[in-house]
C-alpha cells in the first residue's frame, strides 16, 4: 500500500481513457491511459498510425480530445491550448520542427517565452548559451534557422524547450531525420537531460532504439495501448510481435540471376546546389532482374544522382543510357515515358499531390493517355476501376478512392506511389530511402513489393542511408562517398567492416 | 529656381503623406500574413466619414476622428471576414472594396440630395515648428507642413522599431510566415492579427481623413483615386519594411507632385487632356517601379494563406 502511493507520487504525468475520433472517422485513440514516472525515458512505441502522435498532440494542447481526463502531478488538468501545456513544464520535440526558417535561433526561441512588449534579444541570448552550455551543446543564437542542418534544428528544438523550463521533455520520433552519429548525440542529449531530473517521453516506431534508450516501453497498437514492459523483461522479436499483432513475414531468400542491362550510366558529372561537384563520374549498369543498392551516408551525391537519372537535374557531363536510348538531360516526362520509374524520399513534395484524391494520384503519371483520357475528357469509371484495382492490390487503406491523399498514413501513401510507379510498366524503378519515416509493417511490406519485382524483371536501383535495407534487399552494393562510387561488392560477399570504412572514406 | 524646387519637394511630401501611411498600415498587416486589398475602401471610408464628421461638427478634429473610427470599423469586418472566418483573403477585400465604393455613393446622394456640392469652409492647415521651419530649404520642406505630414514621418521609424524591436512584431511576423507554427508555439494568433488591424485602421483611416479634411475640401467617391492599390505596390517596393515603404511613397509622391506641376504650366487647346494624361504618371511609375525593385522581393511565407486550427 505504501509502496503504491509513493509510486503514485512520482507520477508527474497521467492520462486516463482518452478517446479521440477525427472527423473522417479514423478512431486515433481508443481509450487510452498512460503514466509517466519522474526521471524516468518513457518510449511509446507503435506503428504508423497506432495513435501516438494524436495522443502528444492531446497533451500538448494541440488538439483536445473527446473524453478522457489529464493528471500533471496528480492534479487534473484542461489543456486546451499550446501555451497551457507550456504553462504545465510540458515541453515537445514536433517531429516537424515548429521553427521559423527566416527568423534567427534566439528569435525563434524568444516566440516561446513570455515576452515583455520591448524585446530583449540580448537577455535570452545569453540564456540560450547558458543553456547549450549546461548540456554541452553548441548553438548561434544569431544563425538563422534556414541555414542550420536538420540536426542542428532539432538541437534548437531541445534548448528551446528548455528555455521553458519545461520538465516534461516529449520526443516525437526524433531520430527519423537524423543520421546515425546525430542520433547517437541525441541519445546522449537525452540521458544527460534525464540525469538532471527530467521526465522524458519518446514517440518511436523503431524497436532498437526503444530498447536501448528507455526505462520502460508501452505498445500502442491501432489507437489503444496494448502493453507497458521494462527493457530488461523483454527483447526485439516480443516487442515487434507486440507492435505489429500477428507474426513478421520473413524474408524470401533467392538466387540471383540477372538479365541483360538496362540501364547503363556512365562518367556521370553533376553539380549540387551550390554549383559544387556533388557528382563526379560515376559509372554503373542496372541489368534486369537485379537490386542494386547504393550505399552511403547522406550527402555524398546520392541525391543529386537521382535527380540527374530522372531529368530533375542537369547533368553536366557523361551520358544515361536506357536500353540503348539516351536519357542524358532529357526532360521528366521522357524519361517517364521510357520506363523509369522514381518513388522519391519526399512522399508529400515530389511523390504525390496532398490535395488530390486518391484516384487522381494514381494516374498522375498516366492521366493523359487512354484509356484514363480520350482528347482531353477523362474517363471517370476506368479510372475508377483502375484505382480500385490498385487499392486492392497494394491493400492501401483508404475509406475510397475519392478521398484526398493528404488523409492517408505515410506508410499507405508510400504504398500509393509504388502502385502508381508499377502500374506504367516500367522497367527500371529508382527507389530513393523508400522506407523512410515507414513502420515495421509498412517497411516490410515495401520491401517484399521491391523483392517481387526483381523477380518479375525490373531492374532496381535502391539508395538508402540505411545499411540494413541495402544489405538486405540487394544483389550488388555500390559504395557512394563524395560523389563517387568508391567499391562495389557482391551480395553474397559482404564484408561489413570494409562497408563501413569504404562508406566513412577510409581506403 | 530654387523656389520652385523648394515648393515640389513640399508638395511632395503632402502627397506623399496619404501614400506613407496607407503602405505603413498595409506592411503591418502583410508582415502578419494577411493581404488586405480592402485597404482603397478603408481609405474612402476614412474620407467620407471625415468629411461627414468635419461637415455636421463643424471641427475638423471631430472629422478627422471619425476617419480614424472608420478606418478602424474597416479593417475590423476584414478581419472578422478572413480571420475569424477564414475566407479567402483577395475575394474578401475586394468586395470590401465594391461594398465601400456603393455605401459610400449611396449615402453622400442620400445625405446632400441635389443642389450645390457640399464643401467644408476650412482646411486642416500647415502647422510650422518654430524653429524648424525657419532652416533654409529644409525648413519649408518638412517642417512647415500639416499634423498629417509629421505623423507620417514618425510613424516609419516607429513601426519600424515596433515590427523589429517589440515582442508583439516578432510574433506578428512569425505569423507572417507560418500562422501554424505560431499558433503551436502558444501565440494568440487571431489576437495579434486584429491588433495588426486596428493600427492598420487608424494609419489608413487617417490617410483617407487627410484626402477630406487637408489636401481637398469636398467628397467625391473617386477622391481615393486607386491611392489604396499603390500603397499595396509599395509594400512590395519596400520590402516590407516601413522604412523602405517611406522611401517607395515619397517617389509616388513626387512624380505625383510633378504632374501637377508641369499640368499647370501647360496652357492651351490641349491642356485639360495632357493633365489628364500626366495624372496617370504615378500609375506607370508603379508598373515600372515594380518590374525593377518587385522582381526579387520575398514578402512573408504565409503572406495570404488561409490559417485554420487543426
């Protein structure tokens, strides 16, 4: 009895039977209660989807839920607005950073802080140092936000909150935009933060980190929660089960038998965006059949390779050649024309349109030509069909077709692009981190799609900053570092720690 | 020779001054995202009710008043159209604007039904600054001029120091830019904006009262003469900065203050046409002004975009 009150007393936040529904019907949180224990890293862990991001959003005020009832230090609380939160010591890392790109680092930090009408930009410098200094972070408070790196933001995100004096510190997937050293500071950021006292909730859909970092994990599954574990009571394989709810597919295993080339790139030069030599001849061949994976850390040309491979970007010297036509600083549309087919990094800005049904997405690259359209009137039921077809296929989950495609999951508008890629027939398909900000399910799904069409004949190229991927998936691996391809190896001849050095520059 | 000068640059600044403060008032708002076309009808509200307060009260400060009222009342259902129900911006000013242009028509034939033009029997006069005034050249420039003229030339600088300097223009021009992120880092987003309004109200309420109570004394709906439209086109020559919507007004001032100068001199069959063609001066020079200073310019991100609570 004792023991339960004093636990109850270290409960600095609680929620109980929060239910949440959106107005398009999708049932975010179920009835969900949740405590978090002072000092303790608390991972909410869960697939796209499960409910997690609606559930921050109802703590911090950004959205108010149905029913349900809110406990800061055993006081019941209305948090009803983002300052409100504030005002409770709830500070959060959006996963979409809440920073204004043209203002500077102090001024971004000054919007959050109780302000005297004269601004006092030097004061809240100084506390901004101050701050940084106390967790051996470095910050300008004068550099604007758009100059600094993703990593750099999230770093002003975390002092920003600080600044606050916030003590419950929440992380909404804080990792999916960082690289593996970023991530590894952050982990330690995190620590030191829990060190001084602070209360630490982390939103992940990734296992490993959930294990690595937390006092105690709860799984949320389609908006309820379904188990709260310690690490040490539990291991990878129960928590992805917990999270997914049926077993994982496994993965195919599978012979390699590569068809003719089809797309062959050769001494391929291109310049970044500050006119810098991003690549610089890079010479590789894709045969029919096979998954050739580019391994790199990011931005060592990767992305400026694809965007030369899909006409995006002008190739300043060199040539592109597909199945003997030369694609060379031919525009998009050609070259989507010919057979090459792109699902990008960035869903939302380059892989679909937010606003356009589901339908129209997925004809985006066909719309024109029949039977979609006969000279210029669409045809409404084909399309239909189509999409139709297409939903079942790829099992999109989406209420209809007509339903505008900003509505959907990451997972299920990545599933959307794949369709409408595959659906063109083409032959070579350029897939760039398809899997990222995707969950456990999604991912694996994703992949066995990539695995099917190697065996159906297409030829892919996979760039990823994800080693696990590339190893997995592909038949050969090319090693990117500063625009050029500096090893290639042999699926079945993989040598981790050469992969690592040659990624890293080391000869 | 000089003297002539002397008396351009002075016109200048009086022209200048209803241009100054509408573009002051304008880059308020647009700072805060929000593109307020409405601001010729607020301009003309500001003028008739000036006139009417002017004309019943006999005080012209009473008028004047009423102008500020007015402008205010103005931006105010702009605000409740585009901010509290989130209409789209460019629709909800430019009907502002036709309401503005017809209410105003209708109730000045309804108020003076026929016979003479009503005028108003004395003007808001120049009111020099002792001292001042008396500096060669500079003197009867800037400092022998109307109440209006010394305003406009304070509030640059202070605007200035209050988008740049205060609390409440940072969080202004971070809704500028992303009224979400605003919104999600704990700013009352719709409160500022209706401040941003209301001073946005009293600068161009006051601009349309000056029409009325200082440069003209009578009403006629076509006094703003598009004035409104060239402060918008200012706002974008000044890069959103008040200062720089001081300099962008007081060039539309003075070519403004040139075709009336050189329509003057003009005697002749043909004079009446050619005023009427140098009138439009000031128009081409927006056009011009804005293919070579508006082609880069980079106005708030969120400039015009609706903003809706998730």
């Amino acid at each position: 009895m004792t023991n339960s009150s004093s636990f109850s007393n270290n409960i600095v936040l609680c929620v109980k039977d929060i239910k949440k529904v959106y107005p398009n019907g999708v049932v975010a949180n179920d009835g969900v209660s949740f405590s978090l224990l002072k000092g303790e890293i608390h991972s909410i862990l869960g697939e796209n989807g499960a409910g997690k991001t609606t559930l921050i959003k109802i703590i911090t005020g950004c959205i108010t839920p149905d029913s349900g009832e809110i406990y800061v230090h055993g006081n019941r609380v209305n948090i009803n607005s983002p300052m409100d939160a504030i005002n409770l010591k709830i500070g959060v890392i959006h996963q979409h950073f809440t920073l204004i790109p043209s203002l500077t680092v102090a001024e971004n930090i000054a919007l959050s802080l109780p302000l005297n009408f004269s601004l006092d930009l030097e004061n809240i410098k100084k506390k901004i140092r101050d701050i940084a200094k106390s967790i051996n972070l470095e910050i300008n408070p004068d550099a604007k936000i758009e100059e600094l790196s993703v990593g750099l933001r999230q770093r002003v995100e975390i002092i920003k909150i600080l600044c606050q004096d916030a003590e419950i510190l929440i992380f909404d997937e804080p990792t999916s935009v960082l690289t593996p050293l970023e991530v590894k500071k952050l982990f330690s950021m995190i620590r030191e933060l829990k060190s001084r006292g602070k209360s630490i909730i982390l939103i992940t859909h990734k296992v490993k980190e959930a294990l690595s970092i937390s006092d105690r994990i709860t799984i949320m599954r389609r908006g309820r929660i379904i188990k709260t574990l310690t690490p040490s009571e539990t291991n990878e394989d129960e928590l992805a089960f917990l999270i997914v709810g049926d077993v994982r597919p496994s993965f195919i295993a599978r012979e390699s038998n590569p068809g003719e080339p089809l797309l062959i790139v050769k001494n391929l030069k291109v310049l970044g965006d500050r006119k810098e030599i991003a690549v610089n001849g890079v010479s590789f061949f894709i045969r029919s059949g096979e998954i050739v994976g580019i391994a790199g850390v990011a931005g060592n040309g990767q992305k400026e390779l694809v965007e030369a491979l899909t006409g995006l970007r002008r190739v300043e010297s060199g040539s592109i050649i597909f199945k003997g036509m030369d694609l060379t600083n031919k525009s998009p549309r050609f070259i989507i024309r010919s057979g090459i087919a792109y699902i990008p990094e960035d869903r939302i800005r380059r892989g679909v349109i937010p606003n356009l049904s589901v339908a129209e997405n997925l004809i985006l690259k066909s719309f024109d030509s029949p039977p979609y359209s006969r000279s210029m009137i669409m045809n409404r039921n084909i399309i239909e069909s189509f999409a139709q077809n297409l939903i079942n296929i790829f099992g999109i989950v989406t209420p209809n077709s007509q339903i505008a495609v900003r509505n959907l999951s990451g997972g299920n508008i990545q599933k959307l692009i794949v369709a409408r890629e595959l659906s063109n027939h083409a032959n070579v398909l350029i897939a760039e981190n398809p899997s990222a900000g995707l969950d456990v399910r999604s991912t694996e799904t994703l992949h066995q799609m990539l695995s099917d069409l190697r065996s159906k004949g297409i030829g892919i190229l996979l760039i990823s900053a994800d080693l696990d991927e590339i190893l997995k998936l592909s038949d050969r691996v090319l090693i990117m570092f500063n625009g050029r391809i500096v090893g290639e190896l042999d699926r079945n001849n993989i040598d981790m720690n050469k992969v690592a050095k040659l990624m890293l520059g080391a000869t | 020779m000089i003297e002539l000068i002397i008396g351009l640059l002075a016109t200048t600044m009086a022209t200048s001054t209803v241009l100054i403060l509408a573009s002051i008032g304008e880059t308020i708002v647009e700072r805060g995202g929000l593109l307020n076309l409405s601001i010729e009808g607020t301009m003309l509200i500001g003028a008739f009710l000036g006139f009417l307060g002017a004309y019943f009260t006999g005080n012209l400060w009473l008028g004047l008043l009423m102008a500020i009222i007015g402008g205010i009342i103005t931006t105010l259902i702009f605000g409740l159209l585009v901010v509290k129900l989130n209409l789209n911006q460019v629709i909800s000013g430019l009907a502002i604007n036709l309401l503005t242009y017809g209410l105003c028509l209708y109730f000045f034939r309804y108020t003076f039904s026929q016979g003479a033009m009503p005028y108003l029997k004395e003007l808001i006069y120049p009111l020099p600054i002792p001292f001042l005034s008396q500096i060669p050249i500079i003197g009867p420039i800037l400092f022998n001029q109307t109440i209006f003229v010394y305003i406009a030339l304070i509030s640059a600088p202070f605007i200035y120091y209050l988008l740049f300097r205060t609390s409440f223009g940072l969080k202004l021009r971070a809704i500028g830019e992303d009224p979400s992120i605003a919104y999600r880092l704990g700013i009352n987003v719709n409160k500022i904006r209706y401040m941003a309004l209301i001073l946005e109200g009293i600068l161009v309420g006051m601009a349309g009262g000056m029409l009325c109570l200082s440069m003209f004394n009578v009403f006629d709906v076509r006094i703003t003469g598009a004035k409104g439209f060239i402060a918008i086109s200012i706002v974008i020559l000044g890069r959103w900065n008040p200062i720089g919507a001081l300099g962008g007004a007081i060039i539309f001032g003075f070519t403004e203050a040139l075709s009336l100068w050189v329509g003057t001199l003009i005697i002749g069959p043909l004079s009446a046409s050619m005023s009427q063609l140098l009138s439009t001066l000031p128009y081409s020079v927006a056009i011009i002004a804005l293919l070579i200073g508006g082609r880069r310019a980079k106005g708030p991100a969120g400039l015009g975009s609706p903003f809706l609570k998730e």
